[in-house]
C-alpha cells in the first residue's frame, strides 16, 4: 500500500481496504502530531486523492462559472476516483464519529504510549516520499539543494510545534471554528503537518472533539463549512506541485514529516495530551518504547507487502 502510485482502475475487491485506509486516516487526524496526509501518503492513495479532490473541485468552479457548466461539470466529475473516494470518505466519517472521545481519552490518560505509537509509524514513513522522488538532475549541486530544502522544512514544522501550549479555549465563536478548520483541512491533506495539533495549538482540540462526541451539529456544521473553503484553497495548489515540482515537493513534504516527530517523542514536560519541553525519558519507558517499535515494523511490513504485490503485478 505504498511507494507506488497506481492508475489501474480499482475493483469491488479493493472496497474493504479502501474504508479501512479511509478509517485510518480520519484516525490519524484525530491525535495530534499525526498527519492524515501521512497517512494518505503511507497507505498509497494520497496522489489519487488530490487528484480526485482537483477534479471535484473544478466541477464545482465550472458549476459556477461556467462556460457549458452542465458538459463541463460530467466531465470533471467523471474523471474522479469515486470507487476510492467515496470508501475513503465513509471510512474517515466513521473514524470521526465512532472513536473521537475514545482517541481524547487515549491521548489524554496514555499520552506516553499514545506518542510512542504513532512516533513509530511516522519516523518510519518517511522512507515513503523518499522512494518516490523522481531521479535527481544535477548529482552534485542538486544533493546539497535537496539536503537544504529537508532541513529547512524540518526547521519550520519543529518551529511551528513548539509554538502549541495546549491551553482550551472556552465557549470559541463560529468564526474563530471555521477559520481554524480552514487551516486545519490544509493540514490534512499536508504530510507531516497535523491538523489535530493544529488545533491543539490554537485551543480548540478538545471543544472539537467534544463537539462531535456529543453530536453539536451547529459547531459541526460551522467546522465543515470552513474545512471545505479550507480544501478548495490548498487542493490544486499541492497537485501542481506535484505535477510541476514533485521533487522538490516530496522533499519538501519529507521535512515536514521529520520535524513533525518533536510532537511525538513520547516524553514531554506537557500534561496530558499538552505539548511541552522534550525531556529524557521517564516512568513509563518500556511500554512507549515498545509501541515505537511496533509502529515502525507495521509501516515497513505495509512497504514490504507493497512491493511484493508491485512485483508480481510486474511479473
């Protein structure tokens, strides 16, 4: 389920995976310091997802503005992946919906063992854009230009996690939701920025999860409106990218991921799921670490299965 990027047309037998990758991404953005788009990434739909989001998107631009809205809003939604998407958005819905005060409790009451797990399976995943960047130009000079673009994109997600002090914000307006959810959106579909710490950072972690377990169709209603402008804003700016600039984009995208690993070391100053100072390690260790390892090696069996199935559709 990663390293590759497959056009082949899915069939009915992939619609069990496909929720269940759905599932795992609207997981994953439930904990903060995990990106969904990591996730995306990992489990090899995140290039057919922008693509598909793209063209969605265009459907609803060309609906308003036309020329020939009717012939040009079949044509784009006709060229969208709905046999992956509609099982990815099902999937992510009932993530949400199903386990958002659980996942608030586990990073609460475990924040240890909770870091530790995902720290695995995010230090793991950066060999994903990795083994997806396209050969470089210039061996020489161009090594040094990819090592500095890393560094610096590691530099600003460290940056920007240490900026979060977890504080709730009490009783947020409507627009202070629907901003936030614009920001957080871009964060889903962004590898290694996470769009849970995000909200975790401004305040609003815990008001959203509660909201949704408590079924706050107003607030809920307020949060998508603004996670949709969010997506329309962002969407065919990354599939350019990706398209235009991949590797540098991917490389880019690899920065993120490995700065983002400062929210996940499982031992922090912080309470609870708050964010604090990077300390050595402390009571308990063992479980953490042992959660880390387990993290890891479930990226890399899902790499090691992927290139298997590679290969044997090769042969």
């Amino acid at each position: 389920m990663t390293g590759t990027t497959s056009t082949r047309p899915r069939t009915v037998l992939q619609l069990p995976l496909d929720l269940v990758r759905g599932f795992l991404i609207g997981l994953a953005e439930l904990v903060p310091g995990v990106s969904g788009g990591t996730i995306a990434l990992v489990t090899g739909v995140y290039e057919q997802l922008i693509g598909s989001a793209s063209h969605v998107l265009a459907a609803v631009r060309r609906l308003v503005t036309g020329p020939d809205r009717r012939a040009g809003v079949a044509t784009e939604l006709r060229r969208t992946d709905w046999r992956l998407v509609v099982p990815v958005l099902l999937g992510m819905a009932t993530a949400v919906l199903t386990v958002a005060g659980t996942m608030e409790h586990l990073v609460t009451e475990n924040p240890e063992h909770a870091r530790g797990l995902f720290l695995g399976l995010v230090a793991a995943s950066l060999a994903v854009p990795i083994r997806l960047l396209p050969p470089i130009e210039r061996p020489g000079a161009g090594v040094v230009r990819d090592v500095l673009i890393v560094l610096v994109a590691a530099a600003v997600a460290f940056w920007l996690v240490g900026l979060a002090d977890g504080a709730a914000v009490a009783n947020p307006s409507m627009p202070v939701v629907f901003l936030a959810a614009c920001v957080a959106i871009c964060a889903l579909v962004l590898p290694g920025v996470s769009g849970s710490f995000f909200l975790l950072a401004v305040g609003l972690y815990a008001p959203t999860m509660q909201a949704v377990d408590e079924r706050d169709l107003g607030y809920v209603a307020v949060f998508g409106a603004g996670a949709v402008v969010g997506m329309a804003s962002i969407v065919r700016v990354l599939r350019h990218l990706l398209t235009h600039r991949r590797r540098v984009t991917l490389l880019a995208m690899t920065g993120l991921m490995l700065g983002s690993l400062r929210a996940l070391w499982p031992w922090q100053s912080g309470s609870g799921s708050e964010p604090g100072d990077l300390v050595a390690p402390y009571a308990p260790v063992g479980g953490p670490g042992l959660l880390v390892l387990v993290g890891a090696v479930v990226v890399i069996a899902m790499i090691v299965l992927e290139d298997a199935v590679a290969r044997r559709h090769a042969a």
